[in-house]
C-alpha cells in the first residue's frame, strides 16, 4: 500500500510543475509582458480604467484599482502593438480567474481568461507572443 505522500502528484510535492508558494501552475498558454492602457467593462457599471501587465494567446492580466470576483463576465479593451510598433485597440468579452493585491502602487493583479475573442484578436495575439 502507499503512502498519501506517494499519491501527490509532482506539483502537489513542489517537483516538477509546481510554482513559488506551492500551488500547481495553471496558465495553459505563454505569456508576454504588455505595458498599455486597458478598460474593463462591466454590466450596468462605469468603465474601470488600468494597465496591462502582460498577455498570452488565451488571457490577460490587467491592473485594477480595484478587486472583480473570480467568474466576473465583462469586456476587456487594450492596445496591442503590432510588428511595426503601431498599437491597435483590441476588445475581448472575459471572465476573471483570479483577482490578487499586487504592491502597494500597483492596485489588483486581475488574470482574464478570453472568453470568444474576435479572430483578428486571436491572430493579433499570436503573433506578438511568439514574437
């Protein structure tokens, strides 16, 4: 019979896959730093204006003033840079996965999964990961 020990698995242990702190790493996708302007937009409320911390093919992570619950459905717009350097405006409907207090200046780290992204959106972020 084996230990319960022997049952965890890697990340579960701290081994291979695990991240700082213990937790299993749970992005499916690279990211890639992204310092621009970001709106998020939810029902019936005022736009929340913040910055974007970085992007991957599947979500965003965005500083917030403030914190949104994690299943929080809304509309996140940004700039995303293209290979000449020209920004474009990017929106996408979301869902917050992850809402955490960063430093002091930087408010809410709030981790978006994009929930139907729009092609071009979808090209456009493919390509400025792999960049």
């Amino acid at each position: 019979m084996s230990s319960s020990f022997e049952a965890l698995t890697d990340a579960q242990r701290g081994g291979a896959g695990a991240k700082p702190g213990g937790g299993a790493e749970r992005r499916e996708a690279v990211r890639r730093p992204l310092r621009s302007p970001a709106m998020v937009l939810l029902p019936g409320q005022p736009g929340r204006l913040g910055r974007t911390i970085d992007v991957s093919e599947t979500g965003i992570c965005v500083s917030l003033a403030d914190s949104l619950p994690a299943g929080t459905d809304c509309l996140v717009g940004f700039e995303l840079p293209d290979k000449a350097g020209n920004r474009k405006r990017m929106q996408s409907k979301a869902k917050v996965v992850h809402s955490v207090l960063g430093s002091q200046s930087d408010g809410f780290k709030v981790g978006m999964r994009l929930t139907a992204p729009p092609d071009e959106l979808v090209r456009a972020l493919q390509a400025f990961v792999r960049e």
